[in-house]
C-alpha cells in the first residue's frame, strides 16, 4: 500500500468528521455513552489503515484491513442507534452511514485484491 493513498485520506477524514460529531453530541445532546463508543470504532477505521500499511507482511496487513472493516461496520450500528434514540437527525445519520459504507466498500475491494479472490 503505498502512502497518501485513498482509503488512508479517507478514513482520516471520517476519523475527523466523527470526532467532530462526538464534540457534538458530548456539548450540545450531552450524550457521554454511545458517544464514547462511536469515536472508538469511527477512528479505529483510519488506525488501523495506518497499521496495515506498516505491516510485516501480508498477512499482518491482511489482518489490519479486516479491523478497520469491521470498525467501520460497528459505526454504522451506532449511529443507527444515536438516530433511532434521537440524537442525531435524519440528515447526520445518513451522511455518516454513507461514509462507513463507501469505506466498506473500499475496504472490501482492498481486502478482495489481497487475499487473491
């Protein structure tokens, strides 16, 4: 992989828009549970895509990139949540599950091309 490629920019700017969500919700909702786990998993994604990329070797960033696929799985599971329970709008809930899924996808593909399939 190499540096300043896509999914790296990517899941840095999501890393950076669910951050700024969670400022959000901790100041203006003062929501402090769901929250905490939505900035864990949203910025896991790009940690990891930074972990895969200093891998040791295939497998290990083979590995990585199935973390940062999952993360940006359970983000969806949170926000769905945050908006179910009414602290997020319709609005916020679709732009963040149409960010984790372009991640999903983009991830997936990556994940595809590298184990051979």
């Amino acid at each position: 992989m190499k540096q300043d490629n896509v999914i790296q920019i990517k899941s840095y700017d999501f890393a950076v828009k669910v951050v700024k969500l969670y400022q959000y919700l901790v100041e203006e909702k003062r929501e402090y549970v769901l929250s905490k786990q939505l900035v864990r998993c949203g910025t896991s994604v790009g940690a990891n895509v930074e972990e895969a990329i200093g891998g040791q070797s295939k497998k290990d960033f083979v590995a990585k990139l199935s973390i940062s696929y999952k993360e940006a799985r359970e983000v969806k599971f949170w926000v769905r949540l945050l908006y179910d329970t009414g602290y997020l709008s319709l609005t916020q809930k679709n732009q963040f599950i149409d960010d984790a899924e372009e991640l999903i996808r983009i991830l997936a593909q990556i994940l595809k091309t590298s184990k051979g399939e």
